[in-house]
C-alpha cells in the first residue's frame, strides 16, 4: 500500500500514486463556494483532452467513484461530486491558456472530488483519513488491473 506524504515541492498530500496517475490534497485549493473539501486525481501521461487517454480517464473515473465512497462511509463529507477539467477547460476567450499562481499554467486532464465537510470532519484530513482513502484507492486499482489483463 502507497504511504501518505506532504510534497514540499507539489505543495500537497500525496495519497497515492503509481505511473499513471497521483491523488492528492494540495495545501492550498480553490474550491467552488458550496464545497469545503477537495482531493485532485491528476494524471502523468500528458493527456489535454479524455480522448487522448479514454482507458485512463475510465480509470480516474472509478478512482474517483472510489475516493467518494471512502469518504462517505468514513462520515467526513457529504454531497460528493465528481468534476473533471482538462485543457479546453482552461482557455481563456482567445484560446490561450491563463497564468494562475507563482506564473505557472492550469495542469491537463485531471479529476475534482469535492464535499462538503461535517462539522467534527477535519480539514485537511487526518494523516490516518488520508492513508485510508489510499488504501482504498490502492485497492480499487487492483481491481481495475485484474479487469485489463
């Protein structure tokens, strides 16, 4: 199973990753105003679009259904969500991409969970809450795996 980290560099709790894609709470996020919690499903293929990598996509898909239901059944957050955005998403009207923070660009296809945190749910979650939700994450990979071969 995949150990929780804090990335000095990333900025954010690496829940878990592989060669094809990291999940992650970063330190700082922006989350739309009705949701308080948000874990990023990132991807390292360099895909701009889903149908550059639709088997992946499926893939951060399930990930995400995944993430959802640990954090559901573990009574952090309610009103989960699944929000993806990818390049196209960030293009300003004459079809440049936007500078965000510290000048850097938006990142390519990548998945949002966010929630809406219970009152006794902490934020970020605990490092125990985190490791769990990558446990749960290591384990529906698995699974995935077993259905490609």
């Amino acid at each position: 199973m995949s150990k929780v980290r804090f990335s000095v560099r990333l900025r954010q709790w690496v829940l878990w990753e592989n060669d094809e894609m990291i999940v992650a709470i970063k330190e700082r996020e922006r989350f739309p105003p009705e949701y308080d919690i948000g874990v990023i499903i990132g991807q390292k293929l360099g895909a701009n679009v889903p149908s550059e990598h639709y088997i992946l996509f499926a893939k951060m898909g399930i990930v995400g259904q995944a993430i959802c239901e640990k954090i559901a059944r573990m009574k952090l957050a309610s009103n989960l969500i699944v929000l993806y955005a990818d390049d196209e998403t960030f293009r300003n009207s004459d079809g440049s991409r936007p500078i965000i923070e510290d000048g850097q660009k938006p990142n390519d296809l990548h998945l949002h969970v966010f929630g809406k945190k219970y009152e006794n749910a902490n934020w970020p979650f605990s490092q125990s809450e985190m490791q769990k939700i990558a446990d749960c994450v290591a384990r529906r990979v698995k699974i995935i795996r077993k259905f490609l071969k």
